[in-house]
C-alpha cells in the first residue's frame, strides 16, 4: 500500500466518524437549518435590508466553519483516548497522519456545507454553476479552519477544558469580527479602520461575500475574489500542519506531550 | 447540611481550578454584545426601533436568557454524564438519602447558574439603567426559576439517556436550539410570522424573556401577560422537578456505565 493510499483510508475513517457522530450533526443541522427558515426570515421583516438575501448564503460558511472546526475535536480526542498512538504504530509517516486528518477535516466540511447550500438554493434560488466553481475554495477554506482547530488541539492536548474554551472564543471571535451577519458598510460605520481591516481580510468574510455575490446574487466570478479566499486561508492550513506534526512527533520521541 | 455543601462543593470544585468556563463564559457575552449586539442593531429600521426600543438592549437580556437555558440545560446533562461515568452508582452508594441527592443537583446548577451569570446580568443591567433592588430580585428571582425548570426538564428527558446516550444526547443539544430560535429570546412576538408564532408559544423560553424584559422596564405592549408568564414557569419548575425528583428515586438504579 502506497503513503497516498495509506492517507486516504485514514482519511476515510475521519470523515466518516464526523458523520456517524448523531448529536454533532443533530446541533449543527438544527443550528443552520433555523438560521436559514427562521432567524433570516424573522430579522428580514424587523430590518431595513432584505436580511434573508445577506443571511442565507452566510449560513453555508458558518456550517463549512463549524464542521471544519469539529476537526480539532477528533484530534484531541484521539489524543485524550490514546488513539493517537495506535495511529503512530501504523505505517504511516507522521505527516501522513496530519494531512489524513486535514483532508478529512476540509471534506467533511465541504460536503455538509454543500447540503446546506442545496437546502439555501431551493429557499433563495441561485447560480449552479459559480457554486460549483467556488467548492473548491471552500474546500481550502475548510482544510485552513481545520488547521486552526487542529492547532488549537496541538496546543491544548492534555487539558480539555482548554481546548473547547479556546475553541468558543475562536469561533465567536472569528463570526462576530466578519461580514457574516452584517454587512461591510455598518462594520465601518461602526468601527475604526484597522478593525475593519481585520473584518475584511478574515476567511470567512470572503467566502460568505463570493458565495452572496456569485452564487446568489448573479454576479460573474471574479478571479480576485477567488485568490483572496486562497491567501486567507493557506496560512492557517499551514500553521494548523505544523502544530499538530510537531505535537506527534514530540509524543513519538518523547511517548507523551 | 454540611454533608449538602460539601457534595455541592466536590461537584463544582473540578469547574474552579481553574474557572476557565466562567470566564469564557463571560468573555463570549462580552464580544457578543460589544461586537455583535453593537453591530447588529444598526440594521433594524426605524419603526422597529420606535416599538421595541434600541436592539443591543433587546438582545441583551435575550442573551442573558439564553445563558440561564444553556446553564440550566447543563445541569441536567452534567446528571447524564455522571450516571455513565459510573460517578452516579458512588453518590448513590453515600449515606445520604435520594432527595438530599437531588437538592445537591439542584444547588450545585443553581451555583453553576450565579457565578456565570454575575458578570452578564450586571453588565446587562448597567446597559439598561435599571438597577432598582425590587428590579434586581425579581429578575435574579425570575431567572433561577426558569434556570430550574430547564433543568428539570432535561434532567425529565434523562431516562432516554439510560436506554442510549448518544440519542439523547442528540435530541437534547437538537431540542435547545429549535427550543431557542422559536421563542421571544432575539425577537419579539409581534415581529413573528403566525404559523412560528404558535411553536414560540410552546417554547418556556418565551416566558421567561417576556417576564425578564418585563421586570427590566420594556413596553409591555410587545410583551406576553405577566400572569400567564409566571404560570407557565411556576408549572414548568414545579413539575420537571417533580418528574426529576421521580426519576432518581426510582430509574437510576443499574444504570450502565460507559
């Protein structure tokens, strides 16, 4: 059996554990699907912009953000249960084991986050088209989230409480300071220009503006757009790699962290 | 007593050293209603401000609420959780009798439910300029009886857990959320379309925002009647806690651990 193929049945049972795991996907279906029917359509009629227009496509990303993070919960946990080392004791390289987990971590995100883009499509039609244009973006979007979540997993491997609290404050921190529930023009409305800055170049941010303007609003793909996504997200992906790697090898030298 | 406070303390003591929760907890409510509340409101037109005054205020006590469920909530959880750890058949094994047993479940959330909530509902109260001490007990007093009633309600849905926790588990953190978008917590009654209207009126977490935002000063005009608020909780603490009070004395026998 090649590395590759050795990645991939890795991979496989990852992403298929993120889907058998019923009340993850009781929370982030009733979390995203009453986003979508009943926040959107109740704040549409309480504000002065069509919200259901600005909200709906959002909610696929913050479903793509949520799955992807929920990487970093399998690694601790195979951390905290010790299958972190059964997985060293197979003939898979170290970085093997970190891309397996990222690739299922970006896939598993992809593919939840496309059911919910069906789901948005029949409520607010769309173009097919520029959304499957845009999946493969999405997808190192997700493996970039993942990494994050897997570098927080890295970094808070022994101590539970830790990891889900530096989760939260990422989680809230990273929804709150995008365009995800708001538009651009009351964050600069409202905060100063470096604050804004930051709204705009956070991932997620972009993703939800290419996913309003290309997908739903009709507007021709721009290549721009697209690189953006790409620049934002690369950097996590590779700081998530490298923490999680140094933390297994760190537990393969050393036999704990 | 002294048997109450030191179980109660043996329960909450793993979540104080160190107590990341709460300040997380309170550092979440803090970028929720400085970024989020903040930003949010300055969507909302005029008319609904006319009616319902600035959001940020709205949101806030809604969010509030929305803390008490997710504490209440957990407690009930935290008795699953212990039932298959195998923690539950060694308090069961302590010379105490079920009903003690109970009541130190019950403190110990109502505990868990002040310290989380101090910094928010000051912070909520200072923002609203309510700060009354009849305003203040009413609210506190409001807030730990729906606390208890959620509670009660999920430690009532636990004897699923006993048959498989992953099902309840899923119906449970499931329930919250659908338990949460349809009620009054981020947007009042009058705003709802009328066939979510009917499902918000099924939801406790109606009546508690109502009676919260009621104590703290909002129109009563876009509120639900007090009277049928204070009914619906007082029957919702009354009888899941009866119903938990049932469970413990009779179902957690032989509960299999994990």
């Amino acid at each position: 059996m090649t590395e590759i193929r050795r990645i991939l049945t890795l991979a496989r049972s990852d992403f298929s554990y993120f889907f058998r795991t019923k009340w993850l996907m009781a929370v982030l279906l009733s979390l995203n699907l009453s986003d979508m029917l009943v926040v959107a359509l109740v704040y549409k009629n309480m504000m002065s912009i069509d919200y259901m227009k600005h909200f709906v496509p959002a909610v696929v990303v913050m479903g793509l953000f949520a799955a992807s993070l929920d990487t970093g919960r399998r690694i601790w946990l195979a951390f905290r249960e010790g299958v972190v080392q059964y997985e060293l004791s197979l003939p898979i390289s170290t970085n093997g084991i970190v891309i397996a987990y990222l690739l299922a971590g970006g896939l598993a995100a992809m593919v939840y986050s496309s059911s919910l883009l069906l789901i948005a499509m029949i409520v607010m039609p769309g173009a097919i088209w520029s959304a499957v244009m845009l999946l493969p973006f999405l997808f190192v979007l997700a493996t970039g989230l993942a990494g994050i979540s897997a570098a927080f997993a890295a970094l808070a491997s022994t101590r539970g409480e830790f990891f889900f609290a530096y989760q939260q404050i990422v989680q809230v921190g990273l929804l709150t300071l995008s365009t995800v529930p708001y538009p651009i023009n009351v964050v600069q409305n409202v905060f100063p220009p470096f604050l804004t800055a930051i709204v705009s170049a956070n991932p997620l941010s972009q993703a939800a503006d290419a996913m309003r303007n290309f997908t739903f609003a009709g507007y021709p793909i721009e290549p721009s757009a697209l690189l953006g996504i790409l620049l934002s997200s690369i950097p996590f992906t590779i700081v998530g790699a490298v923490a999680y790697s140094t933390a297994l090898h760190k537990l393969r030298v050393k036999g704990k962290l | 007593m002294s048997k109450i406070v030191r179980l109660v303390w043996f329960d909450l003591k793993p979540q104080l050293t160190p107590p990341v929760w709460i300040v997380v907890q309170w550092v979440v409510f803090s970028i929720q209603i400085l970024i989020y509340g903040s930003l949010i409101s300055q969507l909302f037109s005029p008319n609904v401000t006319e009616r319902i005054g600035e959001y940020l205020k709205f949101y806030s006590v809604g969010l509030v609420v929305m803390m008490t469920f997710e504490i209440g909530s957990h407690t009930g959880r935290h008795f699953v959780e212990h039932a298959h750890e195998g923690r539950l058949p060694y308090l069961l094994s302590l010379p105490i009798s079920r009903s003690t047993l109970f009541l130190v479940i019950a403190l110990q959330g109502g505990a868990e439910l002040a310290l989380m909530l101090t910094v928010p509902l000051a912070f909520t109260l200072v923002l609203l300029g309510n700060l009354t001490i009849i305003s203040v007990v009413a609210l506190v007093f409001t807030l730990f009886w729906l606390g208890f009633g959620v509670a009660g309600l999920m430690l009532g849905l636990s004897f699923i857990a006993f048959k498989s926790s992953d099902f309840y588990t899923a119906i449970v953190t499931g329930l919250s959320t659908v338990i949460i978008r349809f009620s009054t917590v981020l947007y009042p009654l009058i705003f709802l379309p009328a066939s979510y209207a009917g499902a918000a009126m099924l939801s406790p977490l109606t009546y508690g925002s109502d009676l919260v935002r009621l104590i703290l000063g909002f129109d009563p005009s876009i509120l639900l009647d007090p009277r049928i608020a204070v009914a619906v909780l007082t029957a919702l603490a009354v009888s899941t806690l009866s119903l938990g009070l049932f469970l413990i004395q009779r179902l957690v026998e032989g509960v299999k651990s994990a």
